[in-house]
C-alpha cells in the first residue's frame, strides 16, 4: 500500500505532500483542484510492480521507459510530450515519488524539455509487487468488446486507466475456493441487488443473467454495470483484500442510484477491514455522508478525507480523520447552500 505521495511541480501541483491512510482516503474538491490527476500520478507510481513481477531484472533504463510510458498514457498530455505535464511556468524540475508501507520509493523527475523520466530513488521498489487497481469514472461493460485491440492500433481519446480495467475484467475467475469470504459477501450482494449476475465470455463479450433469461450487458442500466465491474474486480482476483495493491476509484458515484450507494459504500469498508487500500475521488454528498455514518472504530475502520483547494492559483491539501474537521469541503457546502435556498423558498410560501 502507498504511505506517502509528493507532488512539486507537476500539472497543478505546485509542491504538496499526502499521507495516506493504509485503509480509505477520499479526495474531495471542486472541479480542477486535481483530484483524479492526483490519483492517477500514485497509480502511475505503482507501475513497477508488473513490471518486476514479469522481470525481476529489470534495468533503470527499462524502468524510467516504463514509467514514462505509463504517465504518457495516463495524462495524454499535447503532443505527447512530458513537458505539457509540468506545472506551467514553473522553472525547477517536475518531481513526483511514492513511498509505500514495507519502506520501498520511487521518485523521479523531469524537466520541460524531458523525453523521458529520470528515476531518482527507486529504494528496494523492486520489492513492492502488489498490482494496483484503477476504476475509471466511465463504467466500459457496454463498450469492451473490441476495445482493448482498437486501443493498442488507434490513437483512441481514452487514457490507459480505460485500457487496463477492461484487460483486468477480462481475467478468467480465480477458484472459488482461493476467494476471500468478504469478497464472496460482496459478490452476494451485488448480485442481489441487481438481480443477477454479469456473465465474461472473453474477448470482451459481457452479458447479463438472471434465474430465467440472459441479456445483453447494454440492456442493463448503467449502475448496475458499474457495481458488475467491481464484482467482476473480486471474480478474477484483481481485487483481493490483504494481497492486492491499492484501489483507485474515480467517482464511484458516477451513474450509480444512491440507493446502492450504501451497499457500495459498506463494501468498501468491508474490503479495507480486511487490507485492502481504497483511495478515491467524489463529488456526491450521499456517498462521503455514508462514509461518516458507517464508519466504526470498534470494527479498526480508519476513514482519511483530503480536501483539495486553490489559494492564490496553488492547489492546497487538507488531511483530516474526522470529516467535520474539513475546512474547505465543496461538497458540504453545495449542499448547505441548497439547503438554505430550500427554507427561503418555505418561508415564502408561509
């Protein structure tokens, strides 16, 4: 799991250091303060575990290409050029590293003018090997047939978190016997809820099924085919708590009824109680309130809330454990605002 992220010079950020906590952390701000560009530079981070999985040997050489490509591929800067991704107008050098729990880093850094990241401490990274997991705010159910051949021949506007979930999803299951039982749990319970059970043929064909027929997964409403992606996610293996890297989740709330988004929100706590790390994006009050209601200190839960802002032009960070500590929560205060507009409209009707 990821400790620590620190960010100087990189796309909005000018200098900021996160620590995170080994259980949930959720990124909250208004639009453009760099939540998912925060997320997905720590993913990117954690691209050397694939890597030294398929090849202990791996060189610097070959780790700065990787990493280069990665971030490439993530931010699909103009002109595929690293350059577009260094905060604009600063003069020093892009900085970006990850320390993670067992006291493995990475840092690296580029320039302007860089063709390519230069790694400068990877301390014992070759032993951090616990692939991470990014969900997109797009749920890709009803587009995975063909995409992942489309993405590798055409110049398709999808950044790579796309490309990797849909490889991830099209992972045969893992035996039920090696399934966590909170997964199994999980998986129970989204099944329930949405009446069945999404069915991967491979090859990206998806459909869905229920006691007496089988659809098309297009059929099914687009909350469902989101909470069928993190099942899916827990069918394969690619999510297994105590084994598994982080889980990087971008809106989970995107498409999802807030009906379900208790049910999501008690499997996330399940699935970090039992070592999964969860970092995600929001902008739904509904989920983070459940989040603040749910959460049990008695069950060892640890809730970490990271309020992004811009003073100045600079993106600031607050980290609070407690969400009534947050001091700029945009989400929060949208909904005070509405609230009040809500009594007005009363008073004057009385």
């Amino acid at each position: 799991m990821i400790a620590q992220i620190e960010l100087r010079n990189f796309t909005s950020f000018k200098s900021n250091i996160v620590n995170l906590s080994p259980k949930i952390n959720i990124f909250i701000g208004e639009n453009g303060t760099g939540k998912t560009h925060l997320l997905k530079a720590a993913y990117g981070l954690c691209a050397g575990a694939p890597l030294f999985k398929n090849k202990p040997e791996t060189s610097n050489d070959e780790l700065e290409a990787a990493l280069t490509a990665k971030l490439l591929r993530l931010f699909m800067p103009l002109d595929d050029k690293l350059g577009k991704i260094h905060r604009q107008g600063a003069t020093e050098q892009a900085y970006l590293s990850a320390r993670f729990a067992g006291g493995q880093k990475i840092a690296a850094t580029f320039f302007n003018n860089s063709k390519a990241l230069a790694v400068q401490d990877s301390t014992n990274y070759e032993q951090y090997q616990a692939e991470a997991v990014f969900i997109p705010t797009k749920e890709v159910l009803s587009f995975m047939k063909g995409f992942n051949s489309l993405y590798e021949k055409y110049g398709l506007s999808f950044d790579q978190t796309y490309q990797d979930i849909c490889l991830l999803l099209d992972l045969p299951e893992v035996r039920p016997e090696t399934l966590h039982e909170k997964s199994k749990w999980a998986m129970s319970e989204i099944e329930g809820i949405c009446g069945g059970r999404f069915v991967f043929y491979g090859g990206g064909k998806v459909t869905f099924k229920t006691e007496n027929a089988e659809y098309s997964a297009n059929a099914m409403a687009e909350g469902f085919r989101k909470a069928g992606m993190l099942s899916r996610l827990l069918e394969t293996g690619a999510i297994q708590p105590g084994v598994s890297g982080p889980l990087f989740w971008d809106e989970p709330e995107s498409n999802l009824n807030p009906q379900l988004m208790k049910l999501l929100v008690q499997i996330l706590l399940e699935l970090s109680r039992n070592g999964q790390q969860i970092i995600l994006a929001t902008h739904d009050y509904v989920l983070l309130k459940w989040f603040d209601l749910l959460v049990n200190t008695d069950a060892g839960d640890h809730i970490r809330y990271h309020s992004l802002s811009r003073e100045k032009g600079d993106v600031s960070i607050q980290s609070v454990d407690d969400y009534r500590k947050l001091n700029n929560n945009a989400i929060a205060n949208t909904f005070s605002d509405l609230y009040d507009e809500e009594i007005k409209r009363s008073l004057g009707s009385v």
